[in-house]
C-alpha cells in the first residue's frame, strides 16, 4: 500500500508536543542507548568530524559519542526538542531546523550522516537519501537504523476513514531491500548489523543487564539472534560512492 503525506511538516511539529523525547521511560532508553552504541561501534567517529544527525530527537547520539572533539548538528521539524538539546548538553552542537527532503546544508558540508528510525517514516525515501548523499564528504559514511522486517499494522483513522499505518511506518524493510535504496542514491553499503532481539527484550533481559559493557552485550544479543531469528533492528554503514 503506497502512502504519501499531507503535510509531513506540521505533523511533526504536532508529534513533538505529545511524545515527550526526554522522558524518562527505562524500556525505550535502554533500547536507545544500546542503538547508538551500536552505531557509534559501526562509526569510529575521529576527532573533528562534523556529524549530522537527521530526525535527532532528544540528541541523545551526544550521550554515547566518545569523549572527543566533534561538531554535532542536530536536525529535526520540531524546534521544541532542538531547544532542549541546546539547553541539556554541552558538546559542540548547532541544533537546525530543516527538512530531509532539503537539506538546508552546502554540498560536502558533513563527514557523517546519521538517520536512526527516520526513514521507515518517509515517503519519498530515495529523495531523503541522495540528500544525505550530497551534503556527505567525498568518502563521507551514512549510518542507518530501521526497524526489521517489521510486519505494519494500519488502522483506520477516525477522521477521514483511511487506513493509517502504526506509528506512521510506511516501510519494512530487510537488508536487501535497504542495500537497494543505497546503492540507488550513490552509496556503498561496507558492513550490517542486525540487534535489540525480541525474545531477549521481552524477558526484560536488556534491561536486566543493562550495565553490561557494549561489547559484552552485542555478543549475548546476538545469541539470542541466533536462537531466535527475531531482531528489532537493522543498521547499515554505507561509504559515499566515487563522483
């Protein structure tokens, strides 16, 4: 089923005022922080790169980069979340407001380009993606997290009698489907990891071990992959193709 958007831009303006992305929720945070651990392990960000983050939510990427000399932009619709982040952290950060389909960004502007559950949520997502690919650095590296072979249940909304996707998915993807969308916007996809197993969760296990070093964690998650074939999670580095 093919979904395009109304307005994509008021909706998350409106999303920001009644999901709170500085919460504290144990479950989603733990979630989260191991999510971004896993990004940055998949990175190994160097010191003065300058880092995009698009759909940056709470900003909570600043909490697992390392202790080191970065420039972070966070770049989301909801001027409310950017002003917290502002407020609530003191690393480099220049929070912007902009739109993925238009980057407000020069080309070659970023060594890295961050989207972490964003692009399950777009309908023109090859649009997004040659976007992140012009405002990258020859070589630049895209990280992306979506969820995994996500089955998407849709409702019908009570106002225009619609079916409406939950959590306004549009996208389930696997890494077929995703290598396929990169390729297609001038990437090479360099190596994927798939986390945040279900059954492990469930059991409240992630939790329960929470203070696990990331490592240690990855490898009992991936235990349990390999038990159960169930991750949340799919993340892809990809590298900036040759011009």
């Amino acid at each position: 089923m093919e979904l395009k958007y109304q307005n994509h831009v008021k909706h998350y303006q409106i999303d920001a005022r009644y999901f709170d992305y500085f919460s504290s929720n144990k479950f989603l945070e733990d979630e989260i922080a191991r999510r971004y651990q896993a990004i940055v392990h998949l990175l190994k960000p160097t010191v003065g790169q300058k880092i995009l983050e698009i759909g940056s939510g709470g900003g909570q990427l600043l909490k697992h980069l390392p202790a080191a000399d970065f420039f972070y932009v966070p770049l989301d619709l909801a001027l409310s979340n950017l002003k917290k982040i502002k407020q609530q952290y003191t690393q480099k950060n220049l929070p912007v407001t902009g739109d993925v389909f238009a980057l407000p960004f020069r080309a070659k502007s970023f060594d890295i380009v961050i989207m972490a559950e964003v692009l399950e949520h777009l309908d023109r997502p090859l649009v997004a993606l040659k976007e992140c690919h012009r405002v990258l650095k020859q070589g630049g590296r895209l990280v992306l997290s979506v969820p995994y072979k996500e089955v998407i249940p849709y409702y019908i909304c009570i106002h225009c009698n619609n079916p409406t996707p939950k959590n306004g998915h549009l996208h389930s993807f696997d890494l077929t489907k995703l290598e396929e969308w990169t390729q297609n916007a001038g990437f090479v996809a360099l190596k994927s990891s798939r986390f945040l197993n279900k059954a492990f969760n469930r059991l409240h296990l992630s939790l329960a071990l929470k203070n696990l070093p990331f490592p240690i964690w990855k490898r009992v998650d991936g235990f349990f992959n390999f038990l159960i074939d169930r991750p949340t999670s799919l993340i892809l580095l990809c590298r900036k193709n040759s011009e």
